[in-house]
C-alpha cells in the first residue's frame, strides 16, 4: 500500500500526527488532513459558497483564503500558497 494518502501520518496542513481520523483534503489532491483542518476546510468552503463559489475549487491544489479571494480571479494560475 503505497498510496500517499494512507501512508502519509502527519496533516499536510498543520503537520499534527493523525490520530484515529484522517480526512480527505477538498482542496488539496490526494491530501490527508486532521479533523480540525478538515473543520477549516468547512468554514472556508461555507464562505465561498456564500460568495456564489460552488465547486470551483475543488482540487485547485491550494487553500483558499476567502479574505482574498477575487471570484473573477479563479482562472489565475494556482501557485498560492497558505
Ligand atoms: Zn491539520
């Protein structure tokens, strides 16, 4: 079993180990975030909803900051990082 996401055992977004629950990133591919980034990753994604962004996002292979974010920007290219 070679596959990043299980083999993975620290959150790619704030570098905590795992404990029981591992969850998959929206934003980032193949990404194996902690609960309480993916609680993040919820709130982000309720404020772009708001914002009239839907699925855009998903994949783009960055977290968005919804502080920032431009929806006419979307197509720009995604090498932002948080
Ligand atoms: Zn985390």
């Amino acid at each position: 079993m070679n596959d990043p996401f299980f083999t993975k055992n620290k959150c790619d977004h704030c570098g905590q180990p795992f404990g029981a629950i591992r969850m998959a990133s929206w934003f980032l591919d193949n990404s194996p975030i902690c609960q309480k980034c993916d609680n993040k990753e919820s709130e982000i994604k309720r404020r772009l909803r708001n914002m009239g962004i839907h699925d855009a996002m998903e994949g783009c292979g960055y977290i968005p900051n919804p502080d920032e974010i431009q929806v006419h920007a979307l197509n720009a290219p995604a090498n932002k990082k948080v």
